[in-house]
C-alpha cells in the first residue's frame, strides 16, 4: 500500500498518477526532490533540493542542439525536437 505524508509537498505531477515531490520532514534530506507513481515512490532523492533540480533542467536544456535530429528524454517527459 502506497504511503504519503502530511510533509511531502508536490511540485510536478505527470498526468498518470506520478511526479515529484519534496521532502518537508526535517533532518539530513530536508528539502530533497524525490520522484513518485501511483504504486509508491523512489528510496532515494533524485536531487538535494529544488535549486538543483531547476538547474540540471535548465544545464540540460540549454545543452540541446536545435538540429538534433533525436528527441531528447529528461526523465519520463519527451522534450520536442528543434
């Protein structure tokens, strides 16, 4: 049975049941980003806080070539070519 707590606050959600969440709980992964489904959620943080988190989107982001002719995943989400 899935757990959720009352301090594990969503910040993205994909649509189907999963998304991201952090942890508000306090302690050594205070703040970390931790991905989630519908059937339970990751052991360990994807990233240490939201700032990291926003900055790996932004650095892969800006390392796209616009005249690649791949699609590129960054997690389960298809970013559109060119």
């Amino acid at each position: 049975v899935p757990v959720w707590l009352p301090e594990w606050l969503p910040v993205a959600v994909d649509g189907g049941g999963g998304g991201l969440f952090t942890d508000l709980r306090p302690g050594q992964l205070h703040g970390c980003v931790v991905p989630f489904t519908r059937t339970g959620h990751d052991r360990a943080p994807r990233w240490p806080g939201i700032t990291e988190m926003l900055t790996d989107v932004a650095d892969r982001l800006q390392s796209l070539d616009a005249n690649e002719v791949a699609a590129m995943m960054v997690g389960r989400w298809t970013l559109p070519r060119g």
